[in-house]
C-alpha cells in the first residue's frame, strides 16, 4: 500500500509539475486529465482526489486563475462522466461480461449496487469516492438512468467535488505562503498537521475501499 501510495504522488506530482512548466498546455491538458480521471476502468489510475489539491497550489501560488482551473476542472470532469454514461448506454451489455473478469470488477458490481438500489444520488454521492465513481457513470448508462437525471446529479456532483478539493489546495497554498512572508511559524505547523490530518482520512479511505478490490 505504501508503494503504491508513493506511485501515486509521484504520478500527482508529474502532472502538476508539466502544467506548471507548460502553460500553454496546461488548459487541454488538464480537460484530457479530468476526463480520463471520470473515465470506467482509467479512472482506476488517475488519482483525482490527490491531483486536484495539487492543481489547486498553481492558483494559490498565483500561478494561474482559481476561476479558470475550476472551470477547466468541472468541464472536464462532466465530459469524461457523460462519455462514461454513453458508453454504457449504448454498448455496455455487450462489455459487461469482460468488465466483470477485470481485477475492478468488485467496484464494478458496487457501482451497479449503488445505482440500481438510489438512482440519481448514488451519481451523487459515488463522485466523491475515489475507485468507485469512475465506474458509476457507466452503471447509470447500463442501468437506464434517464439521462437529465444524471445529467443534474452529475453536475451538481462534479462542481462541489472540484470545488472542494481544487479550493483546499488553492487556500491551503495561499496560507502557507502567507504565514512564510509574516514569520508566522506556529500557523505554518498548524496548517502541516491539518494537512496531514486530512491526507490520513483520505488515505484511510481509500484504503478501506480498496480492500473491496
């Protein structure tokens, strides 16, 4: 777990450090990150709830428009959803069978529970778990969701859930160097230990998901 865990910010810093480097690139490249983030089976690997944090330091540094990056984020975030919803819509009976041999396919049948028993909330709520939500928008699709009912939980989804992770990186940046150019020592470990906090709940999380896969 724990080398996987290392994977993963190394994969969350490569990202983060091509945008910052790239600018010209970062708009297209971050609509195709949030897009495969949303996508079924490639969201598996692409951890959004640590990049987006991350995303979020390059607008609390100064570097780019908090405004801007949230708008990129959500738009690619509702076209990887959408895409994942159309693809079980229109061919996911006949992928199915080789979706469930997969290594996900634990999440898979969860995704297909979540939908079938709540419907709409679980679009709703499945956005906020990490290893299960790229599987959802393909289960609504399978399923029969009718489609303005994802489309409104999905977008009401997708815009608090980048939101709040792109905002906790842009604010936690925007302190930090704050409390750097006034010597405030005490709120800069203050802000370490909230930040740790939340890296253990998330990490513990995830974790405990995982152990569905």
């Amino acid at each position: 777990m724990a080398v996987a865990a290392d994977f993963l910010a190394e994969i969350a810093a490569g990202i983060t450090g091509f945008i910052a480097t790239h600018q010209a690139l970062a708009v297209p490249a971050l609509v195709l990150l949030m897009m495969a983030e949303a996508l079924p089976l490639i969201g598996f690997l692409v951890p959004g709830a640590f990049i987006l944090p991350l995303i979020g330091m390059l607008s609390g540094s100064g570097n780019f428009s908090f405004i801007n990056l949230y708008l990129i984020a959500v738009l690619g975030s509702l076209s990887g959803d959408f895409l994942g919803y159309w693809f079980g819509r229109k061919g996911g009976h006949e992928w199915q069978p080789a979706l469930l041999q997969s290594r996900h396919r634990h999440v898979l049948r969860l995704a297909h529970d979540m939908v079938s028993r709540h419907g709409g909330m679980a679009v709703f709520l499945g956005r906020f778990v990490w290893l299960i939500h790229p599987a959802i928008p393909m289960a609504a699709g399978l399923l029969g969701v009718r489609l303005r009912t994802f489309v409104l939980f999905d977008t009401l989804a997708v815009c608090l859930w980048v939101f709040l992770y792109l905002g906790a990186g842009h604010v936690i940046t925007g302190r930090v160097l704050s409390a750097l150019h006034s010597d405030r020592g005490e709120e800069i470990i203050l802000l370490a230990l909230v930040v740790a906090l939340a890296v253990a709940v998330l990490y513990a999380v995830h974790r405990r998901i995982g152990r569905l896969t």
